[in-house]
C-alpha cells in the first residue's frame, strides 16, 4: 500500500491478500508448547523472506498481532496467521515457519493448515509460486500428503480459492468426529468471517489518504472503524499517500479483527476479517458494507463444529440481498471438522 504514488495517478497495487493459516497438534510429551515463544528476530527474518515487514505490535495473553508493511500476522499459542497482499510470497516460509515451530516452540506436527485467496486483478503481476492456483497447490502438496485444492465462486468473474490440509485427512477424519472419536475432538471452538469488498465509494476512501487524513487515529474515528467491533484494542497505520491497515484483539477468547485498505480508485480494494463468534454475522456484514460502500463483495464463514457459530453461514440462505446489494452465488463445503459458507453479492442492478 505505501508502493502507491498517488491515489490520481497510481502504480498498481495488488490489495488483494493470500491468507495462511496454520493450527500446530497439541504436543503431549510437552505441555509448555507455545508459538508466541519464538522470537521477534527469527519472525523479522521469516517476513523479510516473504517481502514483508513489521511496522506495529500489540498483544495480550492470549494473541500477538503485528501489523505488517503488507497486512498481518496473528500468533496464538497453537494457531499462526500471516496476511499479506502486493506481491508477497507467504508460502515461501512454510518450511522455515515448521522448522521454528519445532525448535523453539515445541509443535512436532500440523493439526490444520488453511490458503485461501480472492483472485487477483492482476496475476500477471505476481511472482513464483504465487503466479497461478496451480503453481501455489503444486507448492503446497509438496509439503502435505492429503491437502485439498478447492475453487468457489464463477471462474470466469469473482471467485475464491481456498487449500485445505488436516492431520487426520479425509473421509476417515470425518467419520471419527461423527461418532465422536479419534483426534479430530481436538479441534478448539475456531471461527473466521472474512469479507472482501471491491469498486468502493471514491468518498470512503478519501478517508484512507494523506489528504484527507492527517494520520490513521483520525481515519480509524471518521471512518466508523472503531465502532464495528466495540472494546477492541486497535493498533492502526495509515501510509504515505495513502493506504491503511489496522489489527484490533480482545481478551475476550483471543478475538481479533483486520482491516485492509487499498483506496485507490482504479483498483480500490479492502478486506475485514475476524474470529469473533456469533450465531449470526447478518448484522455486522451490514454494519461494514454500509460503511465502505463497495460495488461488490464476497463473504466467506469459516465454522469448525464445535464452535457455537455453527449455523451462522445458513443464515445466508435467507440473505437474498442486503441492502442495495443482491446476492448472486452462494456455496457450502463440508470439510472434517469444519463447515464454509461462500456468497457473493453486488450492487443493483449490476
């Protein structure tokens, strides 16, 4: 977002992000296994291997978010997350990610890997391994034996792309968490709602730009962005011209949410996400669509079965349009341990 020149004359930027999710196997033979061990240095040198940097730093006892130069990164005790947008190579550090992980927090084995990514506006512009889904599966599945590949939405339009791996694999795992054995009970109450939004009002964006805003504290209170979530703590940046980014955590069973923005017009583009549960995410995609205005957007809610958030993506069925925007695609998968709602919704009457 900072590569940017000016928001009237820009240089393209890619906004749209690759997001790696990683849950480690809790490790018996070691109770004190915790990825928040592993040191500021060693996480500087994963990120600088995939283009990127830290800027900012909160955390609690529960999460450490960073703030990066291109997105985000979240670590918990078991749970890692990197988001990032431009042409960053996140997969690039899974192999140095799984050796730290051994070495200096103790996991041994992943329990669930999730990749997922909207489709980019400009591939083209991509590098190695992320020039096509093909090339980031191949990746992939020379680390995992059983991962799956998946592509929802129209191929042709708007579409999201998502690889999953579990420890347990396929149709076996499925049938252990049905009649309640095997490792699969291991999965914690885990959610995500991710909302990716398209073509949004020139004036919302303004906000995001040096022009308008004198830093990101000012865009963050003008916006409405702190109001989305209430009694998060938020740890924003605003980039020069423009451009912003923000993490916010709770304590309340480390719940985060982030926020990207790239506002020029041309190729404008922002992300909301978070792990917040709740037995309907109707109100809240309202309350963040009617604030940055977007063309068009895709919602994505990622439910594992434990999790009391386990029919909040049915809801959707009922979700035909939400204000001015009509829903256009929708879509479920059933993977072990976990349920996904994808839909799709534009403007009318485009």
């Amino acid at each position: 977002m900072a590569e940017n020149e000016t928001i009237s004359n820009p240089q393209f930027f890619e906004g749209v992000e690759k997001l790696l999710e990683i849950w480690f196997t809790p490790n018996p033979s070691n109770k004190n296994a915790d990825l928040r061990k592993i040191p500021r240095s060693m996480w500087d040198a994963l990120l600088k291997s995939v283009r990127c940097e830290i800027i900012s730093f909160k955390r609690n006892d529960q999460i450490d978010a960073y703030v990066l130069s291109e997105s985000s990164m979240f670590v918990s005790r078991r749970r890692w997350i990197l988001k990032t947008c431009g042409s960053t190579t996140p997969l690039e550090c899974i192999e140095p990610l799984l050796q730290m992980a051994e070495t200096l927090a103790g996991y041994i084995n992943v329990d669930y890997l999730f990749y997922s990514r909207k489709n980019f506006k400009r591939p083209d512009l991509q590098v190695t391994p992320h020039r096509s889904f093909e090339e980031e599966v191949a990746l992939l599945d020379s680390f995992f034996d059983n991962g799956h590949a998946y592509c929802l939405g129209s191929l042709n339009r708007d579409c999201w792309y998502l690889y999953t791996y579990n420890r347990e694999g396929g149709i076996a795992a499925q049938q252990q968490y049905d009649n309640n054995i095997g490792n699969v009970l291991s999965i914690e109450p885990d959610q995500t709602i991710e909302i990716l939004m398209t073509d949004l009002d020139p004036d919302v964006m303004a906000l995001f730009t040096k022009e308008e805003c004198k830093n990101a504290s000012e865009a963050t209170q003008r916006s409405g962005i702190e109001k989305l979530i209430p009694d998060m703590i938020i740890d924003d940046y605003q980039f020069e011209p423009c451009g912003y980014s923000m993490n916010g955590i709770s304590k309340h069973e480390g719940q985060y949410m982030t926020i990207h923005i790239t506002p020029e017009t041309e190729f404008s583009y922002v992300s909301f996400e978070s792990n917040i549960a709740s037995s309907n995410y109707g109100d809240l995609i309202s309350r963040v669509i009617k604030l940055f205005q977007p063309s068009k957007f895709l919602v994505t809610i990622f439910v594992s079965k434990t999790s009391k958030s386990i029919d909040a993506g049915h809801e959707l069925d009922y979700k035909t349009a939400i204000g001015e925007w009509k829903r256009r695609d929708i879509q479920y998968c059933r993977f072990p341990g976990y349920d996904l709602t994808y839909a799709h919704y534009s403007k009318f009457p485009s």
